[in-house]
C-alpha cells in the first residue's frame, strides 16, 4: 500500500505525533524515511480539510530541532565509538566513506553544515550526531537546528500543501477541457488508422500488371 493510501486511514492526530515521531527519529541518527512521510501528509493535508497544515508543520518542526539536539548530545557522550557503531550497524548509511563525506562537510561549512544538512537526506541523519562528535559548540548548533528545522520542514510543509491546493483546483477547473482534448485527440487517432487502413486496403485490391507476352 502506499504511504499516502496508508495515511488516509490514520486519525489526523495519529498523523500529527507520526510526523513527528518518525522525523525525530530520523533526526536523531536512525535512516527512516522522515520526508516522504512528511511529503505525503502535507499532501493529503491539501486534499483533506481534517489535517490542518500549521499543526503539520510545528510537528515536523519540533520532531525535526528536538531529535537533532537528542541526537547532538548522544554524539557529544558517546564520541567516534558511536559512529563504529553506527556503521556496524547501518552500514548502507554510516559507511566509512559517508562518514568522512560529512565530518568534510561539517569542517567547511561549520554550522551551516547542521542548517543545509536538513535539505540533504545523508546530513539529515549525521547532522546532530556528529556535531557531537565534533564537539561544536552548543549555542552554534542550536542556532543552526533550530532554523534548519523550521525552514525544512516548515517550508516543505508550506510548498507542497499549496502546491497540491492550486493542483486540485486547476484540475477541477480545467477537468472538461481535458476530457474535450481526449476526446479529440482519440477521434482524430481513429481516423488516421481508419485512413491509413483504406490506403492499404486499396493497394491490395489494385491488379497487378499483365505481362506484355501472355
């Protein structure tokens, strides 16, 4: 069943503290599919009127700052132990190679690295663990977690509930000229095979030529 097939069966409260939960916990350094859920319940929010879009979105918020800063202080307490850890147990997501992708990312980009690490699904889940780790100063992190975690999800919430508003109205509005078009568009297919069968037909009834000497 698809994830928003699924989501139509859950009560709009249950969806709320899901939303949360599931990016909390994706924040916090476990690989769980935090956007596609909060994708889909930000779309059906625009087709149902029951899940209001600003309660969506504080939930993605706060599930999004509260998991990063957990996570944060599991990574300041545990050091690079966890990450071997991690990695032994998450090997697709905490390889070696990702790991030293993002600890990169986090010595270019500083505190940045925690804010644009929310539109990136890799930095997504490393980001407060390995701030930890790293040992960035708190104030910084908190700073960065805090506006990463309100324009991500604040503004995915945002994008597609509009963008799914204005899609259902246009396609309301414009409904009888796509079915005008189709219909168009399959009589003038039939007439085009329709004439392309007659041309063929015509030249397998055509006689074929007699030779000059019989």
């Amino acid at each position: 069943m698809h994830v928003q097939e699924w989501l139509e069966t859950v009560p709009p409260l249950a969806i709320y503290l899901l939303v949360g939960l599931v990016i909390g916990l994706e924040s916090l350094g476990i690989p769980l599919p935090g956007e596609i859920i909060l994708v889909s319940s930000a779309l059906l929010a625009s087709q149902h009127g029951e899940i209001d879009p600003f309660v969506l979105g504080a939930c993605a918020s706060a599930g999004a700052i509260i998991g990063d800063s957990i996570g944060y202080a599991i990574g300041r307490k545990g050091g690079r132990p966890l990450l071997a850890w991690l990695g032994s147990k998450f090997p697709r997501h905490f390889s070696e190679a990702h790991i030293a992708t993002a600890e990169r990312s986090f010595q270019k980009w500083g505190m940045w690295a925690v804010f644009f690490g929310r539109f990136v699904a890799l930095l997504r889940i490393f980001a407060g663990p390995l701030a930890g780790v790293l040992r960035m100063p708190y104030w910084k992190f908190l700073t960065a977690n805090i506006l990463g975690g309100i324009v991500w999800a604040g503004g995915t919430t945002a994008v597609i509930y509009y963008v799914g508003v204005v899609a259902e109205s246009w396609l309301k509005r414009f409904s009888w000229l796509g079915l005008v078009a189709a219909v168009l568009v399959g009589l003038a297919s039939m007439l085009i095979i329709k004439r392309r069968a007659g041309k063929v037909q015509t030249a397998h009834q055509e006689p074929e030529p007699v030779a000059a000497g019989d």
